[in-house]
C-alpha cells in the first residue's frame, strides 16, 4: 500500500449510521481515519459496533459522550484536544454543544466496514436524526 495525503471533502462523503457527518481522511491495511462532525446543538443515534474498535480525538467545539461497557457507563465533556477510546462492545451516544459544530477525528479498527457494522442501542438523550 502506497502513502497517501488526503484533503477533506468540503461536504461528508457519507453519513454515519449514527447520524454524524464522515469526511474520509485516509486508510492502510489495519485501520481507516476520518472526521465526524455533529451540527450545533444536536445528537447522534446511540450505537455499538460488531467487529470494529475506535480511537477519536475532539478536533473542534464541544459536547459530551456517554459510553457503556456492561455494568460501568459515563458520560464526559469533550473538549478540543481530548482522546477517547470506543472498544468493541462499547455502547456509546454523542451530542454538539449548542454554539458550534461538534468535530473529531478517528481511526476504525480494523477499516470500516460498511453501514451494517452499527447496531442501535438505546441511550440516555433522544437523537435528532436517526439513520439506522
């Protein structure tokens, strides 16, 4: 596999199963990266994955995050510059604050593999857009 450097696209080259905005950022054999943005003031879909596992860092505004694992659940303030770890099993929600976009970026272990990949579970906040 080749280097590679990539710009992203100005408008998502997809939609999450969660509702969030993806603008692919790159990929090798055991992982693909890309951006996630959230509009102002709105919530994605609670979801889990089957097989995948994901690191994000928060790249712009803020919002929070609930993750559940089994019997441990938290939510956290996100904060630009902050990592979060979403291993496999882990359920999870996130919303934007309500004064900009929420955006972060992440890498999908192993690359994603296609929509069927996230399972809806239900979470603490109402989402505004479902897609699943």
């Amino acid at each position: 596999m080749d280097f590679a450097t990539v710009i992203p696209n100005p408008q998502p080259d997809a939609i999450a199963p969660d509702g969030s905005e993806v603008r692919l950022l790159g990929g090798v054999a055991g992982g693909t990266m890309a951006s996630f943005t959230l509009p102002a003031g709105t919530c994605s879909m609670a979801v889990t994955h089957r097989k995948i596992e994901e690191l994000w860092v928060v790249v712009s505004g803020a919002g929070q995050m609930w993750r559940k694992q089994g019997e441990r659940e938290e939510i956290v303030d996100l904060k630009p510059g902050m990592g979060l770890s979403i291993p496999l099993g882990t359920d999870f929600q996130f919303r934007a604050g309500a004064d900009a976009p929420f955006v972060a970026a992440g890498v999908t272990m192993p690359p994603w593999p296609g929509h069927d990949e996230a399972i809806p579970v239900e979470g603490p906040w109402r989402a505004d857009q479902p897609r699943i």
